[in-house]
C-alpha cells in the first residue's frame, strides 16, 4: 500500500482516474477515510464550522488547524493529508505565509497545505513552494472571503468573474499548485476550465467535469444538519443514528436496563462478608 503523493495527482489526471477527496479533523475519521480508499484527507478550515461551531472559518486560528492536523496525520496511511491554511496566515508576507505551511508540515504532520485564491496570493504560493511544501489552489467561491461575497456562493456565472476564475486558476497552475479546488463553479466553466488545466480540478459543487471530487465528510454523512445545499449528497443520517442512539441510552438508564450485571466485574463472595465484620 503504497501512500499517495502529489506526483500521483499528476498521474491520475493522465490516466483519466478521478481523484477521491474528503475532509476529516480527527483520527478515527481519518482511519474510516483512509481505509475506505480516498486520496487525499483535507483538514479543512470548514472545521470551524462542522466542529467547533463558529457562524464562518474566518474565526479558524492556525492553531486550530495544526491541533486537529496532528490528528488526522496519525490516522492516515495511503491518503495524502493536506492542511488548510487559515484566514490571514498567508496574507501578510511571504515570511509568515511559509512560517505558518512551514509549521503545519513539521509540527502537524501533514504533506501539502491548500490556501484560497488566485493573483493576490501568487507570491505566497511561490515561496511556500520553494520551502519544498506543495500547495493546492481553491477558486470560485472561497469561504475565508464570506463578507467580500456578500450573500452570493456561486461564482464565475458573469463573463467577469468567470474570467477572473480562468486567470486565477492559469496563474496558480504557473506558480505551481499541484491541483486546484473548484468550488461552486458553473459546471461548464468548471469542465472547459479543467481541460484546459494541465493540473487536475477537484471539484465541489462544480459538476462532474472535474478531475475530482471532494465534500466536507460532516455533509454527506449527514452530521451537520439544518445545511443541504445543491451540492451535497448525503449519504448517511448519522445526526439521526446518533441522535436515537443516544435517547436509547438515556431511556435505558432511565429504566434500569443499562448496565446490567454483565457490563461490570464479580467479586468473591468472601470478600463481602469480611467487609460486614
Ligand atoms: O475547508 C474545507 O472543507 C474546504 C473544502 C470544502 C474544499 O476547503
Ligand atoms: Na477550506
């Protein structure tokens, strides 16, 4: 079981294989991930939502991300494990964009880190490049920027910010990105944009036309409810299960039908008379 790489990122597009992804935060969901053969495990910043319960990912501090990398790092064999830089920890300087990858790659144990943007975050991505860290690019609608969007989620419908998407997504290729998230994305813009891409797309909510796939796991396992949008397929009610699992083990308690005397341990008859006297 050879782990997955960066190279075979490359690979897979060639061949025409799409690439698996999903986020995870800790280390059991990382095992489930893992063995159940995705590519690649995504320590998303969507962990300030699906985890820690924050209203957007701009409250995400790098650590934050680092905590839950070491996490997901120990769990994971095959799949390459990428970390999400944080709101305002690529932003300031080439200085601290590689302080802040450099630190989730040696401290957190993950092998490549994503950060959000196109043009504006090009000198960034370069450096933390050329500390030896690949980094993966993500276009389209991009969370950390939720009150520059105002409301609006998908992106690149108008001729403008289709456009600004096209040269983003050029530019980070040039600058060296291994691959590059589409998210929300047209899904024509997404497919002629990922043929005309050299590195693979993955794609959410971008339509089947990218390279690959990914979806935050709370979602699609059905762990985070009161959030269904377009694009999740849910493909498990663990809120449910849980959920019922959980009144079950309260009613049980409640009525004495948990623990029985087979969940503890037995004692010797000789000890308890002793205790009498
Ligand atoms: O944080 C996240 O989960 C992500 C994916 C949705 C791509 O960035
Ligand atoms: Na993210």
């Amino acid at each position: 079981m050879e782990p997955v790489r960066v190279t075979d990122f490359a690979k897979a597009k060639q061949r025409g294989h799409k690439l698996k992804m999903l986020t995870a935060y800790d280390y059991p969901t990382a095992q489930i991930l893992d063995a159940a053969g995705v590519d690649a495990i995504l320590v998303g910043d969507s962990l300030g939502m699906v985890v820690l319960g924050y209203e957007d990912t701009t409250r995400v501090t790098l650590e934050d991300v680092l905590h839950h990398t070491k996490a997901v790092a120990r769990g994971a064999r095959r799949a390459l494990v990428i970390a999400d830089m944080p709101f305002l920890s690529y932003h300031l300087g080439v200085y601290e964009s590689v302080r802040a990858a450099g630190r989730l790659v040696q401290e957190g144990g993950c092998k490549a880190v994503k950060l959000e943007g196109g043009l504006e975050v090009l000198e960034s991505v370069r450096a933390i490049r050329a500390a030896g860290i690949p980094v993966m690019g993500h276009l389209g609608y991009t969370p950390q920027s939720v009150h520059v969007f105002g409301g609006h989620r998908s992106q690149g419908r108008t001729l403008e910010t289709a456009r600004r998407i096209v040269q983003g997504a050029l530019a980070l290729q040039e600058a060296g990105v291994f691959a590059l998230v589409l998210e929300l994305v047209p899904h024509r813009l997404a497919t002629w944009l990922s043929r005309r891409l050299e590195i693979p797309t993955i794609g959410i909510g971008s339509g089947p036309g990218c390279d690959g796939q990914v979806l935050v796991t709370q979602d699609m396992l059905g762990l985070f409810p009161g959030f269904n949008p377009r694009h999740v397929r849910k493909y498990q009610d663990l809120h449910g299960l849980c959920s019922e699992a959980v009144r079950q083990y309260v009613h049980d308690v409640d009525v004495g039908a948990f623990p029985t005397e087979q969940h503890s341990f037995s004692l010797d008859e000789a000890v308890l008379e002793a205790l009498e006297t």
